[in-house]
C-alpha cells in the first residue's frame, strides 16, 4: 500500500533481502578461535567440563590435580554463578585455578575464558581445563577453544539423563559417568544409560568413574593422553 | 536461558548489518535453529519481543525455521534411523550431519 496516500498501488520497493548465512555466535567463534590458536601455540591442550550443578566437575578435577598433577602440569579456569569456593578447592588439590563469576549468566562464553585465560600463567601448563557453569543446555552453545569437550552425568540423576539432555551428549567428545562409588546404593542401570548414549551419538566414548574412590581415573587418563598430539 | 544472551548477538548482527548496508528499518528476520542447538524456540520469540522495541529491529517480523536432526553414514552417505546407531552397509557409527545450527540466514531493510 502506498504510504503517502493509502491507495492500493505498492510504491515501498525500497525493501531489500541481505542473504548473511552468518552464525548467531560468530563473535563467540571467532574469539573461540583466537583462544585454540593462542594454546596450540603454546602446546597446550585445552578440555570444556560440562555437567548439572553437582556431578562432581570439581571433584574430578581435585582427585586428577592430586593424581596426575605432578606428571602433567594443569590449571583449571571454572564458572559458577557465585564465590570462588571451586577455585579455593582447585588449588589446596595443587592446581593453578581462577574463578569465573557469571551473576546471571548461565554458561561460559570465548570472551570469560579469553580473560581468566590472560590472568593464569600458562608458561609451564600442559593442559587447560574449563570448569563451566553447572547447566545442561546452555553451555553446548559455545564454543571456548577447547579441544575436547567432556560431559559428566553422575549415578544419583539416573540413567535416562542422557535422553532427558541430548543436546550435551551430541555435542561432547566423551562421557564420563561419575559416582560409580553409589552403585550399590542405587537402582541407576549402567547398561541402559550406554545404550541411551549409543542411540544418540553412536561411537561416543564413554567412561564410568569415580571422584571419591579413583576408579576409572586411570582408564580415562590413558584415553586422554592417546589424544594429546606428541610433545 | 541463555535465549537473552542468543538475542542480544542476533540484534547486534541485525544493526551492524543494516548500517553496513545504509538501511533504516528493518522487516524481516530469518533463523535457522537446529533442533539440538539447546535453543527453545519459545524463549527466543519471547525474547526477540523483549528486546527488539527501541531497536532499528522494531517493527520486524522475526521468521524462525527449525532445522530436525538428521544422521548419516560418513563412509557412505546412508542416512541414518533412529534404532540403529551403526550403518548396516559398512557399520561405521552414524555421524549428526544436521540439528545444531544457529544461524541467521537473512535479513530484509528498507
Ligand atoms: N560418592 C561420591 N560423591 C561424589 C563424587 N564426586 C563428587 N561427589 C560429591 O558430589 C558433590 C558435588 O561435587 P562437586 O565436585 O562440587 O560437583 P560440581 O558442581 O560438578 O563441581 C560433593 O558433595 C562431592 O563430594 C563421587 O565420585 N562419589
Ligand atoms: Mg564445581
Ligand atoms: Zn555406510
């Protein structure tokens, strides 16, 4: 319709269509990209730690510090909503951490990473792990630099969480299952949630371990290291 | 919900677009959002509602496609089913090909 005097005759012709085809997140990626070239030039090996608030991020990494901390020199950047208690427990377990506090956000993006990236010394650091945010969803949008992405699931949440949050499996290199410990305790049914995993990303690796006992951690330090390029 | 977060970028690409291209007023948005992109749809349209008034995105009709996963065979191109998760021809695991995109595919300015 016309706009100056309402007759039918159609005189906006002014529209035009911008094919852009661009990501939505592209200043993330591209920030993302800039975090992966600056730690493969420093040799070092970046991991994204995804799970629901509790799965045992932290303690994982606390029992892998204690573990393998003095044969692999690591450093820990982790998310929470609030207080740096992560960071505290990061450190007494020996590794170099700092502490993202997002307020509302509810993942990490390239740019949180880029500056604690920038606050930790990474001069003898073999291997960068990002704790993020204790979300399912909102984190597997982003892209941080890491090499691989890891999703934690632990016993007490039940076998079906991976077909409750698909979205995390796809998107993740590996799955650890963590609280093996409590099998005993609990009705959680290993084989079902393997092959719940297999039905969604078929192939993924998965590995059943334990922050509290140490079970596992071993299985999945030798995976870790066949992925690592040669030093 | 990081729908909000998802927003702010879209809006932020939309405005460096149209002043790139000298426009004044934005009329369409489209969107490819995959199905495992872990974007609700819903949220993102709420948003767009919250945050677009007082933008050059206005009086924009936001246009959102919704990309389903699709699995496929990398050594043969089969495509892949919901109950099998090895290909039956040459059994290497299915691949995702399709289902995480989030994308803006275009824009229309005047
Ligand atoms: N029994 C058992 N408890 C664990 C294990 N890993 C972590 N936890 C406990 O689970 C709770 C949450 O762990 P935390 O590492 O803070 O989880 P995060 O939020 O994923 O970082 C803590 O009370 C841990 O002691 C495990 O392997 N076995
Ligand atoms: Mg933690
Ligand atoms: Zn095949």
């Amino acid at each position: 319709m016309c706009d100056s005097c309402g007759c039918p005759a159609d005189n906006s012709t002014s529209a035009r269509r911008i094919d852009l085809a661009q990501d939505i997140l592209s200043r993330n990626n591209d920030i993302a990209g800039h975090n992966r070239r600056h730690l493969r030039d420093r040799a070092i090996f970046c991991l994204n730690i995804i799970s629901a608030p509790g799965s045992g991020k932290t303690s994982f990494l606390e029992r892998l510090g204690r573990d393998y901390g003095r044969e692999t020199a690591m450093a820990v950047i982790v998310g929470d909503q609030q207080t740096d208690n992560d960071q505290r427990r990061l450190q007494e377990a020996g590794l170099a951490a700092v502490q993202i506090n997002t307020g509302a956000a509810c993942h990490l993006d390239a740019d949180m990473v880029h500056r604690a990236m920038h606050k930790l010394d990474l001069a003898s650091c073999k291997l960068l792990i990002i704790e993020n945010i204790g979300n399912m969803v909102c984190p597997t949008a982003y892209d941080l630099g890491e090499e691989l992405r890891i999703a934690v699931i632990s016993t007490p949440e039940g076998e079906d969480k991976p077909a409750k949050y698909p979205d995390l499996i796809l998107s993740s290199d590996v799955l650890l299952i963590n609280k093996v410990d409590l099998l005993p305790y609990l009705t959680f049914d290993l084989q079902e949630c393997c092959r719940q995993v297999e039905e969604i990303k078929p192939g993924l690796p998965v590995f059943a371990v334990s922050a509290t006992s140490g079970e596992g951690m071993a299985a999945f330090w030798q995976w870790l290291k066949e992925r690592w390029p040669a030093e | 919900m990081h729908e909000m977060s998802i927003m702010q970028n879209i809006l932020d690409i939309v405005a460096e677009t149209t002043a790139r291209e000298q426009g004044t007023r934005v009329t369409r948005i489209d969107l490819a959002i995959g199905e495992r992109a872990g974007v609700m749809i819903d949220a993102l349209t709420f948003a767009f509602e919250a945050m677009s008034p007082r933008t050059i995105a206005a009086e924009a009709e936001l246009i959102i496609s919704e990309i389903p996963l699709r699995y496929q065979c990398p050594t043969c191109a089969r495509p892949g089913t919901e109950q099998l998760s090895q290909c039956p021809a040459c059994a290497s695991f299915y691949e995702m090909v399709q289902g995480r995109e989030l994308q803006i595919t275009a824009i229309e300015i005047e």
